[in-house]
C-alpha cells in the first residue's frame, strides 16, 4: 500500500517524532491511530497542510469511517484542487465495503470463482466486442464446446498445432503468437502454420458437429458477429439490425444485449442503452461488464451520481480493472470536490471554527445517532450507499446550526433523500454537480441494490445466468457415431490430428498417408512443411467428445489398437525386417531411411516402445537372408521431405525361420543365436587363440594408411579392448564384430561368420581373413 510521503513545510510547528509514529501505525495497520495523530498534528498548526488532510483521509477511509473521510478530503481540495490519483485509497476502500457488506462476497475471491475474460477491460473500447468478458460471472465448469478466448459458443472453430480450438474470429483478432491455454508458439506460415490474422481454415469435423447440434445458437452467435463486423466499419445501424434479430431469438442473453447497449451508447441512445444495461444488471449483477455499460449510459445521461455508483460496483466485482477505477476517481474528482478557487481563502480563514462546530446528522431522522455511532450507509459501519440528487446548497448527512458567517451550506436534508440509503458523497459540504439538468425539478432515481435469490437455509446468494451459458449437454441419441469416422480406415477417430487445412484424421492414418504423399488425402492441400514440423497433436475437443458421448464405440476402437501395438511389439513373431546391410553385435549401424514401407516400419517400432527391429542383407530367391541381426533405434532425425536418418546399433544375432510381410513392409518369426560356452582345457585354448587373433587384428589395424585408419575410425569408432572373459557375452567379444565390419570382406562371407554359434570358429575365421588381407597388401 503506498503510504504519502510528508515533507514538513514548517518544522517547528510540526512534530516530525509524531508523524514518524504516524506513518509506522499506518503501515502497520493501526489506521485510527494514524488518523488520529494526524488530527492532533493539524489542530496545532496555525495554518492548514494540505498533504496531512490527504494521509488523514487515507487513514480514515481505511479505517471505515468514510463520512470522516470525505471531510478531510474536503478540506485538502479547498486549500488545492484535488487529482484523481489522490482518491485512489478512498475508491479502494468504498469498493471493498461495497464487496464485502452490500454484495455479500468474500474479501479478494475473484477471478478463481468467476470466469472473466483474460484481457483486461478498457475504460475506452472500440466500436465492437473483441475484449469484452464474453460470458457473465457464474460458478459452473465450462462446457465443450466454448471458445477459450471469448467463453462463447465456438462459431467456425479453428484448430490450432497444439490441438486447442478457437473460434476462427477470436483467433484472427489475437494480437499474440501463443495459444492462451498452453502457450505454445503458433508458428509463421513458414514454419507450417498459418498465423493469426491470416487464412486459417475451419476444423470441418468440429464446425459441422457444432452447426448440427446447436443450430439456434450457432444462428445467433453468427448474427452476434456480423453485427460486430458492420460495427467496426461503422455501420450501427446495420450492426443493430443484426443485434435486435439476434435478441428476438435469444432474448435471454445477457453479452448480446450488453452488446447491443454499447451500440446504443456509441450511437448517442443513451435512455435505450441504460434499459439494455440495467436489464442485464438485474439479472447478472455480479458481472462487472454490465454495471460498466450502465455506467458508461448513466454518464452520458449527465446521471453523474449513479454513473459513479456503477463505476464503483464495478471496482469491487474486479478491483484489478484498474481503468475503471480511474474513471471512478476522476467521477468524485468533477463531482464531489470541484475547484475552490473563489471560495479558498474565506473557507481556509473559517475552516478551524467551521469544522469544530460541524455535527453530523442521521439518514433516518433528526433523533437518530450521530454519523460515527450509527451504522450508516457510507459512513463508518455501512460500505454502501446510494447517490442521490441533492440540491447544491443542502447536505444529507452534516447540518449547521448557529454558525455565524457560514455561507447556507449545511442545511438539514428534505425528508424524500433520507428515504432512499443515501449518499454520504453527494452530500459533502460545498459540492456542486458538474452536468446539466432537464429542468430544475428532475430528481435522479434512486438504483435498486441487484437482484438476489434467496437459499432455503436464508443465506444470500447471487442468482445464476439465465441464457445460453448453461453448460451444453446433448442427448446421446442425437450423437451418431459416424460423424467420427475417419476417411481414411473408416474407423472411428483414435488420437485425432486436425490438419491446417481443416480436416480430421486419425494420427497414425494421417503419418501412413504423408509416408506416400505430402498432400492432404482429401483436399490434396499441400502439406510439406506441415509434415516437416512434425506438429502431430491430438485435436482435444474431438477426443474429449468421442470420450464422453462414444464410450464403448471408443473403447472397442482401443482394444483392436492395443491387440494391434501387441502384435508389433513381439519380437520373436513377425518381427519387421529391414533389408539393407549386414549389421553386428555392438557395432553403430546408421541408416538413411526413405522408402514408405520403412518410414512406417521406423515409427512402428518407436511407438509399441520396443524401438527394435531385423536388419537382413537380400536374397534373391526368399527376398532377404535366412541370417540377420537385431538393432536397437537410438536416436532419429527427420527431415522435411519425410526423409529420416536413424541411428542404430546392433543387439543380437537371428535365425529366421518364415518370411512374411506387413503392410509392404517384410517380417519374420525368428529364434535368436547364442554361442555355445566351453569349459576347462577347450576354455583355455579358446582364451590362448583369443588373444592372439586380438593381438594380430591390432597389429594390422596399427599397420593401416593414416587417411585409412582415419575413415575406419570416422565411421565405426575405436576398436573396441581385449575382454578378460570372451564369453561374457552371448555374441562374443565385442572387438571380433567390429573387426568383421571394417575387413574387406563380401556380404556372403559376413554373413556365415554371423550365423556360427562357436566362437572359436569364428577367431579362425578372422585369423585366416586377417592373413588373407596382409599378404594381398604386402604383394
């Protein structure tokens, strides 16, 4: 809380100890001592200082006695022209009583139980209802199929990479380049998506589910928006044609006829615009939205008062609306303490002798309490009050009896402003109402307090909207399950994906189609860099509709995905194979992948979680060879065009024992290979011959070219060291396999020393390549 600064002008005349107490009290929360302290200061001073009637102000009103406030506000404007920024504690604190006593609400419960939209109002908006809170206050869960941004019905709904959907107006109309629910960057055009503003295209699923099943609303909500259309090209009465055609179908709606309020205002239609506002008012009177247009209507009547009533109904709905807030001190600033400049220096001599013998006078009578013991509204105990109009020179709360010299300003009320609550501001001393008045004898009717229903336990409660924010439901025998059928497998949707272009599919038939073609299977839209972004997310209105209105269409729909994902992740039976290159145990085998076939074999594996599959070399006769090895998928990088580089290494050996194929793609039910252990003498020939062949593969590894050995070990890394046990591995030393892969040997040959199961066969092996190799170098 900002606390004024107080610079003594005169430090002999006042106590800077004192005003040290003063400000500490202040900050602590002790307001009366505050204001106390300060009163003591200003008795002593031979003239008054304005800066200590403002921080004696603030203090009083903070500490609920605003009738004693005002006063000492008063006392500041006539010594200077009060600024609107030097009422900002008073209009806090009304507000706040107005919250807690008059509405009955909890002090600071407000945005979390009342949904708002997410911008900010603005005391001056444009001619249309883009930042408009779409929806009146209720405490309900949104529904479906409302627009995150504007709470409304979604009216051409657009879907965004994230999955989150919007209405396409509402999404055009955003100034920022981040989904409001998730914040997730919408990427440039460029990067696969078109931005707000441009020409996103409508999700065709969802827009014609909606136009199905809310005909009538989507009617209006469709009239709503063209009417905002032609406002913004400043066709009002076009604009108020669509609005009154939309109110005869839903006379209910409290945003369309708060809308067509605003319209009326901005048209100078200030009586119509109050009607459309005060209605909304009585039947949403915890929206701040309506008390602003009624306020907005009250001041262009020249209703000052209860324009400044509203603005402040609407500070304690929203205390962070902080433009209304000004609106509302800037109301007391014109209304309440006008310029003193004629009157400054007769009032600052009487101002002691005036204002000791001020007394303060009920509301309800001349026996009642005086303002400080009585529960009065405005004053120290009541948060609320009312404005009415009162004549310049009379007051309804201070009367003046007996003072000699004092201008006629504080004579008793008339009995007919004493019936209503009363208006401790309008009744101040010395105020004068700045507007114009149809004839002298116009009296401002008093507002009723909003509309309340009342609970069977007595307890107060706001009454709830009563118009299309209701939370939509649909009779399930409405709901047809082909409205969900993808048109590519004519199944129902699993993991729907939503496509810039606007249509549904379901995710792994959408990834199958973009394998072949980089087009859209239905429109033939161009897809590439919608492909190369790879945003593949599940559209989240069409899922969590399938989840509730087809619960066992869905759940028979994820019993043939998951025996389908079993299936893929065994891998001894039908396991996919990739026909390429010979491939060992422990050795990186990188693959450029850019067949279709393998592309959805590639992601197959990344999604049952097994991120395996068989690499086999070619067989003319049976398609691929009889022997192969299983690699492990490490690390995947995708290219624009669909092309992937995978990085792999290798796992364990294979015997395939049948051939098969899935959708294009070659499969096999293997049996895996593991070499046969020794024992006792044959362990420690086999231990004597393993060192010895590691020792020659060294020595002709070491006797290589540099540029030579450079590109082996660019390609395939170090040569892997001597293991103490060669048989700890099923497959054997880990540096055999890797000699395997850098000698020059034929695919054929590789391929017999893959498929031994004895690892002394296969040492033997290497040693005859190995000499084979160096007497061809040394010839």
């Amino acid at each position: 809380m900002e606390v004024r600064s107080l610079q003594p002008s005169d430090p002999f005349s006042l106590c800077s100890e004192m005003l040290g107490v003063a400000e500490e009290a202040f900050k602590a929360g002790n307001f009366e001592l505050a204001a106390e302290i300060y009163g003591s200061q200003l008795d002593e001073l031979p003239q008054p200082e304005r800066s200590l009637y403002l921080k004696k102000g603030d203090a009083l009103a903070l500490a609920g006695r605003v009738a004693d406030a005002l006063a000492s506000y008063t006392r500041a404007a006539m010594l200077h022209q009060l600024c609107p920024e030097e009422l900002g504690i008073l209009v806090e604190c009304i507000a706040q009583n107005i919250r807690e006593k008059e509405q009955k609400l909890p002090c600071g419960k407000m945005k979390s139980d009342y949904i708002y939209n997410n911008e900010e109002y603005e005391g001056t908006e444009p001619p249309c209802t883009i930042g408009i809170p779409q929806n009146p206050p209720q405490s309900r869960e949104p529904d479906f199929f409302s627009c995150p941004v504007c709470a409304r019905l979604l009216l051409d709904p657009v879907t965004l990479i994230c999955g989150h959907s919007f209405c396409k107006r509402c999404l055009c109309d955003r100034k920022s380049a981040e989904c409001s629910c998730c914040n997730t960057r919408i990427k440039s055009k460029a990067e696969g998506y078109e931005v707000p503003g441009m020409d996103v295209k409508v999700n065709v699923v969802l827009g014609n589910l909606i136009e199905k099943w809310f005909s009538a609303e989507t009617k209006v909500r469709r009239l709503s928006v063209e009417g905002e259309t032609l406002w913004e090209s400043n066709d009002t009465i076009g604009a108020l044609e669509k609005f009154n055609t939309a109110l005869e179908l839903a006379p209910r709606d409290s945003l369309l006829t708060v809308q067509r309020a605003q319209l009326y205002s901005a048209m100078k239609n200030f009586k119509q615009a109050l009607n459309d506002a005060d209605t909304v008012c009585r039947k949403q009177p915890l929206w701040p939205k309506g008390h602003y247009v009624k306020a907005q209507a009250l001041s262009g009547l020249g209703r000052m008062e209860e324009s400044l009533k509203e603005f402040l109904h609407c500070v304690a709905l929203k205390p962070e609306w902080s433009s209304v807030k000004v609106e509302a001190q800037k109301l007391i600033c014109e209304m309440l303490f006008p310029a003193f400049e004629n009157v400054q220096a007769s009032f600052t001599a009487r101002t002691p002798s005036l204002y000791t013998r001020l007394k303060p006078v009920s509301l309800n009578g001349p026996n009642s309490s005086p303002v400080d013991d009585v529960s009065l509204p405005g004053g120290s105990k009541d948060p609320s009050f009312r404005l009415t109009k009162a004549s310049f020179p009379k007051s309804d709360v201070f009367q003046m009896k007996n003072v000699p010299d004092c201008p006629a300003l504080f004579d008793l009320p008339d009995d007919s402003a004493t019936k209503n609550l009363g208006s401790v501001l309008s009744c101040l001393p010395g105020v004068g109402l700045k507007r114009k008045r149809a004839s002298p004898s116009e009296d401002v009717q008093s507002i009723e307090l909003p509309a309340k229903a009342i609970r069977n336990d007595g307890e107060c409660q706001w009454e709830e909207p009563t118009s299309f924010l209701a939370v939509r439901e649909i009779p399930k025998d409405v709901v047809d399950s082909s409205d969900f059928e993808c048109s590519l497998c004519m199944r129902l949707f699993y993991e729907p994906v939503a496509t810039p272009c606007g249509h549904t599919f379901c995710l792994k038939c959408l990834e199958r189609c973009l394998d072949h073609n980089p087009h859209c299977p239905l429109c033939k839209e161009n897809l590439s860099q919608y492909l190369a972004s790879r945003a593949y997310k599940k559209t989240f209105l069409t899922e969590e509709l399938i989840i509730c209105y087809l619960p066992e269409e869905l759940c028979e729909r994820k019993k043939l995905y998951d025996e389908e994902m079993r299936e893929l992740s065994n891998l001894n039976k039908d396991v996919p194979i990739f026909v390429c290159t010979m491939a060992f145990p422990t050795i990186p085998c990188p693959l450029h992948v850019f067949e279709p076939r393998y592309r959805l074999m590639i992601r197959r594996s990344m999604e049952t979680g097994t991120k395996q599959f068989g690499m086999c070399i070619s067989d003319e006769l049976k398609g691929f060879a009889d022997y192969g090895c299983m690699l492990q998928l490490r690390d995947v990088k995708f290219f624009p065009d669909g092309r992937s580089v995978v990085d792999t290494i290798g796992l364990s050996r294979f015997k395939v024992l049948s051939h098969g194929q899935r959708d294009g793609y070659n499969t096999a039910n293997i049996e895996y290979l593991e070499d046969k252990k020794v024992e006792g003498q044959e362990y420690e020939e086999l231990l004597l011959l393993h060192n010895s062949v590691y020792d020659q593969a060294f020595c002709w590894f070491s006797s290589l070219k540099d540029n030579l050995r450079a590109q082996i070990l660019n390609h395939f890394g170090s040569m892997p060291s001597k293991d103490p046990d060669p048989q700890s591995n099923s497959s054997g030393p880990a540096w055999c396999w890797w000699m395997l892969a850098v000698l020059p040997l034929e695919s054929k040959a590789q391929l017999t020393i893959l498929a031994m199961t004895s690892l002394k066969d296969r040492l033997q092996a290497v040693r005859r390549v190995l000499l084979f190799v160096t007497r061809k170098r040394h010839r």
